[in-house]
C-alpha cells in the first residue's frame, strides 16, 4: 500500500472546490509572473527608511526657512545708506571714553541709527555692546554687541528699533556680552525721541 507524498499530491479544479485545503496543497516551487520580473529591490535601487525620508524632509525645510530669513533681512533691513539718506536724518559727533569718537546718524522716521566709531581702540579680549535707553526710563535693552575688528575698521553698523529710545549707549564688556550693562558707559548718544 502506497502512502501518497506531500509533494505527490497536486490540487486540481475539482480539489479546490469544497477543499478547504487546496490553498496548503499549492506547489509553491512554481514562480509567478511578478516574481520573476522582479521587486523594486531588485531593480537597482533600495528602499530609503522611512526615518531618513523624514530627517530628509525636515533638513530641507530648515534650509528653506534659513533662506528665508536670509532673504527677508536682506530685502527688509535698514542700511547704513537709508539713514543717511533720510529726510529726517540727525548727526552728532561723541568723545568715547578711552579715546576715539563715535559718528551716529539717526532717523527716527527709518526707526534706526548708524554709529560709526573713529580712532577706537578695541580693548583685546572684550566687546562693545550697545543699549537701548527706553524712553519710559525702565532698564537699557541690548541691541547686540559689535565686532572689535568693526570697531578698530570704522566699520558702520546699524541699530534697529530705536524710536522709543531716549539714548543710544555702548558698554565695554567680557566676549559674549551681558545681560545688563557694565557702567560706566563709554558713550551715551542722545536721540532725536529723547
């Protein structure tokens, strides 16, 4: 008596119907059609991971955003040559303590100032910062710190936001700058809002 092999039993239509086992009996050693044209693995190209899509996706939008921005503050920024060009543009000339003077050129209609510093010898190993002294009296606010090579070059630079601003003042202080002024300043320059 013949035992009937696994593999000897092939499914026929008349198997499958009715046959709940006719799916178990395929001969799975036959290839279909898609499996021998081949995935899109095996055409050459990988598959990128799904994390990496993303990390690509926001990598992209960082530049995009950066872009932006770089593009906004070049098209959008006061410069040193539209206050002077103001119609309401105001000079004055201070002494800086140390040595030097300092040219500032303000228009409040640009709601911007330009200081430019002359015969300033940068203190090696500090910064200058410049304040906003609001015109409420309350704490000088910091609008930034200039480069000691700005400062030695004569290099013009721009303050932005100055229409509530009693006084323009620059501070010497550690690399980095601070969060409050050291006092005293080493200059103080009145604007026209003041």
């Amino acid at each position: 008596m013949d035992t009937p092999q696994p593999s000897d039993r092939l499914a026929s239509p008349a198997d499958s119907e009715g046959n709940d086992y006719a799916a178990a009996d395929e001969d799975h050693s036959v290839l279909h059609a898609d499996q021998l044209t081949g995935g899109p693995e095996e055409d050459g190209r990988r598959h990128m991971p799904a994390v990496t899509k993303w990390l690509l996706l926001a990598l992209a939008a960082i530049v995009v955003i950066i872009g932006a921005i770089a593009v906004a503050g070049a098209l959008g920024g006061t410069s040193d040559q539209d206050v002077a060009d103001a119609p309401d543009v105001v000079t004055s000339q201070q002494d800086v303590e140390g040595g030097g003077t300092v040219d500032a050129s303000i228009s409040l209609g640009k709601n911007a100032a330009v200081l430019t510093f002359n015969d300033v010898a940068a203190s090696e190993g500090r910064t200058y910062q410049v304040w906003r002294v609001p015109l409420d009296g309350s704490a000088p606010v910091s609008a930034g710190t200039i480069d000691a090579a700005d400062i030695s070059a004569g290099n013009p630079v721009v303050i932005d936001g100055i229409s509530t601003t009693r006084e323009l003042a620059v501070s010497v202080e550690a690399p980095g700058g601070a969060e409050s002024p050291s006092l005293p300043f080493a200059v103080i320059i009145p604007t026209p809002a003041g």
